[in-house]
C-alpha cells in the first residue's frame, strides 16, 4: 500500500468530517510557495518567471503555519520554487510537523543530501522528489544534465536515514509509454514509497509550449502507460484520479481542492491559473466564482487534468458514492485489478 | 489610449515590454492594468500625484471606485496598495521574464552553447548558494 494507513485514516476523517458538518466546498491539500526561486529552469515550469527582487522574496515560517492553520488542510504540499533553497525551511517543516499535518516536500533533490541532517524522519514528512523520467528524459526536462543521477543519489540517502519519500513526475506530449514504464520499475527498484503522476499544465508563461498535452491524447497516453500494471508498483494518489487519467472515469474540477499560498498571498483560483489574490483563505473561498472553472467552463482549464484539480474529485468520488468507495477499495487492494 | 513603443522587441515576442500606457479614460487605465497584471516583469506606475514607483504588479481588484492594486517596490519589501484614480500612467519598463526562453531555442542550440548556458546558469546559482 503507497499511502500509510495513518495517513489514508487522517483523511478519510477529514473528509467525513466535513461532509457530516455539510461543508461543500473544502480544502483536501493546502499547495505552500514559500518562494518562486528555484536552482533549475525547467521548459515546462510556468512558476518562476519573475524579476529578481519577487525571486528574492520569502514566506515567513510563521506566515507558512498561519496559513497551513487557516486552511485547515490535513494536507500540505510545498513546491515552488525550490523550497530547500529556503534557509528557514527546516523549522518551517517543523511547525507543520507539530501541526500534525502530513507534508510533501517537493524538490528537484539538488539540496537535499546536503541538508538531509536539518530534518528528522517522521511519518508527517514525505521528500517528494521531482522525477520526469529516466536519466536521458530528465536531464532533458529539467535542461541540466547529471540532475537525475544527483536526485537518485539523494534518494537513496534519505531512505537509508528512514525518510518517506515519494517520486512526482510531470508528464508531456513526447513520453515514451515503454520508457515510462521502465522509469517506474527503476523507482520501485529504489525503493521509494510511491509515484506520483500527473500530465503537465500549459502554463502560458512556460518556455516550451509545444508539448503540452491535450485531453484525448492525455486519455490515450495514460492507458498505454497504466492499463497493464506491474504487481510492484506504487502509486502515492488517488487509484480514482489514474482512472480518471486513463479516460475511465469522468470529473469535473475541483478548484478548491488544492488552494495555493505564496508571498502575493491565496492564489484564485488554483494552482495554475493565476486571476488575482486574496488576503485570506476565507475570502478565496467566499468570493471566487467557482463556477466559471472547469471542464468546458473556461478555455483555460480546456486541456487540464492535472492532479491539483481533479484529484480532490477523485477522494470526493471516494467518499461520496457507492461505485467510488468500492473501486477504491478494489484498486487499493488489488492495484493489478486495473 | 496613448501607447508608444520604446523599443522594436515587442513585434518579435508579443510581449509588452517597452510600451508605455497614457489612459485617457477609466476603462483604457483598467485594460492598461489588466496587462500589467499579467505581464512577468517590472513596470512603472506614475502617479497624479508626481511620484513614481518601479515594481511588481501582483493583483488587481476591479470594483468601480474601490478599484485598486498592488505592487512590491523593487526596493521595498512592503506592498504598495495603489487606488486605479491615482494613476496616472504605466511603463513596461522591466525585462519581460517570460521570454526568450523557448524551448524551441533552447534545442537549436548547438551543444556547446547548451553546455555553456548550462554552466552560466549553475555558476549563478552557486554564487547564491543555492546549487
């Protein structure tokens, strides 16, 4: 099982909580950019075009606990950026910890074996580790080559020291289906928790914006990638969302699933459109126009499926209804059931 | 709206960068600010007022008379909240950071040039201690 029963329980709580309290609209996992600065400049990164003095700018640890509080999300991603360029990041980690919140750390793992002694292992704590292929497709991704082999040396590290750590892998229209799964067996064989996946987004400000997937090609891509599963492999996400991938279940977006906050402060309406800021998580939620984001809502979101959006309809799907529960269940149990 | 181009960069990116917006009413300052809005570089709001600030423009809020924005001073650290009514013009005058580097042109290039970039660019980041 990729996801730890502790963690699969904090959530299931959460969400039946909210659901017994009526709540439609909640935050599953809080997406944390204490920074935009980052130490590579990938093709297909939309979030670190910024002028040098916005590069420079830091979320407090304090500001980074308030806002974890705020949203109230047993959930908390921090990407960026590259957080562990963030000299504060090992107390902010702290904080979150104390929080009992379960936290990715989302890093190209250039810093990490270096700084692997800041940060005690905990069951809170996941190295979320930045992975777009095997050595040749990463280098290539992230246009610096000798990264993987630096990301698969720190990998190793952390688990001998007893991290979690989990592999997140953005995928575009050029992957190679056999080279995917091949990029798995060599995660798996690393002995990482789980995988993470997801098709890339076509941020408007990316440098390369030719390869970015469209939603049939995105459905057909995925089959070819998952539909015959190996027994050892893992997946750290929804087996509901790699559904929804592979074009055998339908979702609409759920914007609010995965809020985002950075130093220009709650991000409307996800991730990855960027329509204005509020100054609190309340008036993101109260004031946003949900409804105009989506599945043939918006020309923006044509083309999404990313996991920051649908995979909050892949736990709902989950949690509220019968045929969600079961496959859920089934996939979890059996992931070669696919 | 009164939009001189300061330089001839614009036509090959379809960037802004370089312009220069003189609204001449509510609705040209709104769309001016729209831009800038979107726009990944420093700009230069001027105000009524004579004063002008060389920035980030980060958010908006468009709400008739309550209209306003917000910016971060390149030499602060503190935002400024600047009222739609107080601006008197905007000049893209930062370097737009969301260009010039395509993909297409980062694989044109030849592999020394690759590496040479490569290089460049880690050699920076070890200057700041972050590689």
């Amino acid at each position: 099982m990729a996801v730890p029963l502790s963690q699969m329980a904090t959530v299931s709580k959460y969400v039946l909580s909210q659901k017994l309290k009526g709540v439609k609209r909640y935050p599953l996992v809080l997406m944390l950019e204490p920074l935009f600065r980052c130490n590579l400049a990938c093709a297909g990164c939309g979030k670190i075009q910024y002028p040098d003095h916005v590069l420079d700018k830091r979320l407090t640890p304090e500001q980074c606990w308030a806002a974890a509080e705020e949203c109230g999300a047993p959930i908390v991603s921090i990407p960026g950026g590259e957080p562990m360029i963030h000299p504060e990041m090992p107390k902010i980690v702290r904080g979150l910890v104390e929080q009992e919140r379960y936290i990715y750390l989302c890093t190209n793992a250039i810093l990490m074996e270096r700084k692997l002694d800041e940060y005690q292992p905990s069951k809170f704590l996941t190295f979320s580790v930045h992975m777009d292929g095997l050595r040749d497709e990463h280098d290539l991704a992230v246009c610096r080559d000798g990264v993987y082999d630096v990301a698969v040396k720190a990998i190793k590290a952390a688990l001998k020291r007893g991290h979690r750590v989990t592999t997140n892998t953005t995928l575009f229209d050029d992957a190679n289906p056999e080279r995917v799964r091949k990029f798995f067996d060599a995660m798996m064989e690393l002995g990482v928790e789980g995988m993470m996946i997801s098709p890339g987004y076509s941020y408007q400000k990316a440098p390369d914006q030719q390869h970015f997937l469209k939603r049939e090609r995105t459905r057909e891509l995925f089959s070819r990638i998952l539909g015959n599963p190996k027994k050892g492999w893992r997946f750290n996400q929804s087996p509901l969302f790699l559904d929804f991938l592979m074009g055998r279940r339908e979702y609409q977006c759920t914007p609010w699933g995965n809020p985002t906050y950075n130093v220009f402060g709650w991000q409307k309406p996800c991730y990855l459109l960027q329509e204005g800021y509020a100054k609190t998580f309340r008036e993101l939620m109260d004031n946003t126009e949900w409804d105009r984001y989506g599945t043939g809502r918006n020309e923006k979101c044509a083309d999404c499926m990313v996991h920051c959006g649908y995979e909050p309809s892949a736990v709902e799907d989950t949690f509220g209804t019968v045929s969600g529960f079961g496959r859920t269940v089934k996939l979890t149990m059996l992931p070669t059931s696919r | 709206m009164t939009d001189t181009k300061n330089h001839s960069g614009e036509h090959a990116t379809g960037s802004p960068e370089g312009r220069f917006f003189q609204p001449a009413s509510l609705a040209e300052l709104a769309e001016a600010i729209e831009l800038a809005f979107d726009y990944r570089g420093d700009v230069t709001v001027s105000l009524k007022s004579g004063e002008s600030i060389f920035g980030y423009l980060f958010n908006r809020q468009v709400s008739g008379s309550d209209s306003y924005l917000e910016m971060f001073p390149s030499d602060s650290s503190e935002a400024r909240h600047i009222r739609y009514d107080q601006v008197a013009a905007i000049a893209f005058t930062g370097k737009d950071t969301a260009t010039g580097k395509s993909w297409e042109a980062w694989i044109a290039k030849k592999g020394p040039e690759r590496r040479a970039e490569v290089e460049r660019v880690a050699a920076e980041a070890k200057t700041r201690g972050i590689l």
